[in-house]
C-alpha cells in the first residue's frame, strides 16, 4: 500500500493531527478515487507518549483512522519535534541513539503502531535516523547506540508475542550523518542487530544525493544479510553544471533558512566533494562537477532548467527492489512544499494527490 508521510504537516497533538488529516489526507484519497488511503504518520514525541500511555486514546485514533478512510503500516519516527520550527537545521538529528530520550520515543512508537496496524498488513514499519549528526560521535556512542538497539529488538520481539504482524525499525542513512551513505549503514548494522527486526529506510532523495548506484546499493543491502524494510519516495535536486550563472541563480533559490540542504559534488575524478548547507556549497564548492542537493522536491513537477529531479533514482531503486520480491513499505514524503520557491507551490491537497498518482503510475507500488 503507498503512503504519504504526514510530517509535512506541522500539528503536535491529537486533535490537531485529526484536523489536518480532515483537511488534507481525506480530500487527497478523495481526488484519487479511493476507499482506503495510506498515511505514513509522523507523531511528535509528546503525543506519541500519550498515545503509548492511554489505549483508549490508541483505540479511538484506530477508529478515527478508519472512519476516514485512512490505514497505517508506517510511522516516520525520525524527527522528534519541533519539525515545523522556524529554523530546523541539526536540530532534527536530536535527541541521538545515545540518548535515552530517543529510546523512549522509539518504543512508545512500537507501541502505538501495534494498535494501529491494518488485518491486511504484513508487518508495520518505523523509520528513525541514522544514530545522528557525524560529529561529535565516538567509540563509546557506538556502544550505547548498539545497547538501545538490542533494547528495541527486544520490545519489537515481546510485541510480536502479542500481536500477529511483525514491526520492524528502519534506519534511513542521510548526508552528513554517522550513517552518511546506506555503504556506511549496511557497515555499522550488519552483524550488530538482528535482521528479523532492524533493517533500512531507503530514502531515495537521500541516495541520489550521494551518487550512489541504485541497482548495486539494493543489491549489497541483500549481499550483507540485510532487508529493506521501508522505501521513502523522494526525489533530490540534480544540476549538471552548478557554476553557470543560470544554474547559481536557480540554486539560490532554495536557500532557505528552515531545512539543512546538503550538497555533493561529483568531480570528474569519482571523488565526491560535501557541503552540509545549500549556502555554503555556493560559497565553497569548485562546481566542476554535478551537484545533486537534500531539498525534497515534488515528485511529478520537474524542476525549471537547468535544474532537474532525480526520479531516476527512485524507479531505480524501486525496480531493483521488485526484481527480488514484494515490495516492502512505499512512503512518499515530500515535507518542503512551505518552503519550495513560490513558482513551485501547489495547493497542498492537489500537490500530495498529484504525488501519489505519479508514484501509483511509475512504482506501480
């Protein structure tokens, strides 16, 4: 079932996350025609919290879900709050995988997620991030990150006693992070957490950014006893030649002061170049090479030349996923329709159910 993430939404509690899916999820499944629509929500750490304490206040989200034609296998489990801030920045990376608080969260999201899950789904997923921001990160924090993961598993396998469909936690490998390529995640993860519960959330804006190989990196997830647990469908920002006074000025334009962009350069040599801000790449950069750039652009309105949208990673990653057997979860999450240029904005309804019809047509998901 495909999904959009709901962390493009900027409500913090309860009512406010059922507003918004009146406002926004029920006219979206409306526009597609469709009895049951999927929503990867994104639960704020306070109300994950009262969600986990109260299962009368899970039963009558269950219910509000259904009423509205609205079903759940996944949960966006990577920013903790605070996600609409005026400024984001590296605070999304917080609380890290040392830190208890972000245990916490994680399994008050196990939690909520058990109650939640549709009879028809396979299993229900939870991405998180990739243990943090790569500095400061050490020997010790490897240890007490790997010692919350053996915590997790062991809640996730107590939960599968209980309920019938597994969980699964999927950490999603982001630029400039610990975990900055699904190389340095499937390095870090295979051998230290069992496969049956922990797995990675492939986002695909994210490994476009990296210049990785779609094909080959679907191909070693499998190759080093690893799953895919969960797809993010994104897209990154690709220009082929950043340094033409065109392409700086097109840049420019999605500098803005909310979400980190982070920037890879691929010089002709195969060494790839990073800056962990759009600004700074404009102002660092030699520009001898492509770029690809973190801003999570509309999947189906390509981008005013000379930018374009790496899609191609998508249906890529997604096609190799396919030649080895079911798909696993497709979230399309697309949260910077606020902050796009002005000449890109859509209303957001039309914008989400536009997404999600270009993803049914190309994913086939």
């Amino acid at each position: 079932m495909l999904s959009y993430c709901t962390n493009v939404h900027p409500a913090e509690d309860l009512d406010g996350i059922l507003a918004q899916l009146d406002t926004y999820a029920v006219p979206v499944r409306e526009r597609l025609g469709q009895d049951r629509l999927g929503v990867g929500l994104w639960l704020a750490a306070g109300v994950a919290s009262g969600l986990a304490a109260d299962p009368a206040a899970r039963r009558r989200l269950a219910a509000e879900l259904s009423a509205r034609g609205l079903a759940v296998q996944t949960l966006n489990a990577f920013p903790y709050g605070g996600f609409h801030a005026d400024v984001v920045k590296h605070s999304v990376y917080l609380p890290t995988w040392t830190d208890p608080r972000r245990l916490r969260y994680t399994l008050d999201c196990v939690t909520v997620l058990a109650d939640l899950l549709p009879g028809d789904a396979a299993y229900g997923s939870i991405s998180t991030l990739p243990l943090a921001w790569r500095e400061p990160w050490t020997s010790s924090h490897d240890v007490r990150a790997g010692i919350a993961f053996e915590e997790v598993t062991r809640v996730l396998r107590s939960a599968l006693a209980r309920h019938e469909q597994p969980i699964r936690l999927a950490i999603e490998p982001e630029p400039g992070c610990v975990l900055d390529t699904v190389s340095d995640a499937v390095a870090w993860l295979a051998g230290r957490v069992d496969p049956e519960y922990i797995g990675l959330c492939l986002d695909t804006c994210h490994l476009a950014v990296s210049f990785a190989d779609p094909a080959k990196t679907v191909a070693d997830i499998r190759a080093a006893g690893l799953s895919v647990v969960k797809v993010q469908a994104s897209a990154a920002l690709h220009v082929e030649h950043p340094g033409a006074p065109e392409a700086v000025a097109a840049l420019r334009a999605f500098a803005e002061p909310r979400y980190l962009h982070q920037v890879r350069e691929l010089l002709p040599t195969g060494e790839v170049l990073a800056a962990d801000d759009l600004p700074a790449a404009l102002e660092t950069l030699p520009a001898r090479g492509p770029w690809r750039v973190h801003f999570h652009v509309p999947l189906h309105a390509t981008p005013a030349a000379p930018l374009e949208s790496t899609t191609g990673v998508l249906t890529g990653a997604l096609g190799a996923l396919a030649a080895q057997g079911p798909l696993p979860h497709v979230e399309v999450e697309t949260y910077t329709w606020t902050v796009l240029p002005e000449s890109g904005r859509q209303e957001l309804a039309a914008g989400i159910a536009d997404e999600l019809r270009w993803a049914r047509m190309e994913v086939h998901a």
